[in-house]
C-alpha cells in the first residue's frame, strides 16, 4: 500500500508470500512505488533485524532515518529525490 502526502510518500506494507522469495518481485513493487514518488521523499519502514528487507530498499537508495539502525524492533529508512 502506497500513502500519498504532498511531500513525502510513503511505502505502508509491502508483502511477499514467503513461497514467491527471491523472484525478482520485492525489487519489481518496490520499482512500481519509486515510479510513483514524482520526485517526493519516500518512506519505508520493517524490522531492524529483517536483513532481506534491508538489502531490498538499501539496494535502491534508501538509508535508515538518523543514519544507523537501532538494535532492534522498527526502523525506518528515506529516500530522498
């Protein structure tokens, strides 16, 4: 799901079905919100310890709010224009 704001958009759940890993789709919805941004900052947000998930938005620019990631729980990562 996708949230519009004026400045900001933001990524509010992206779900794979564990079967579908590793196929490409991940990279593909998060390609399809990017294209959406029309040069907004966009947000995401998942579990600090979630290392698949962090590669995927780290591979696309994206980098934690604050610069680091916190030693567990939530994080949330930008990507600016």
């Amino acid at each position: 799901g996708l949230e519009h704001g004026a400045e900001e958009m933001v990524i509010a759940r992206l779900f794979v079905a564990p079967p579908w890993f590793r196929r490409g789709i991940g990279s593909a919805l998060v390609e399809y919100a990017l294209a959406r941004a029309d040069g907004r900052r966009v947000r995401v947000g998942t579990g600090a310890k979630n290392a698949p998930a962090l590669a995927l938005y780290r591979r696309f620019g994206f980098a934690p709010e604050g610069g680091s990631l916190a030693a567990g729980g939530y994080v949330e990562l930008v990507r600016d224009p």
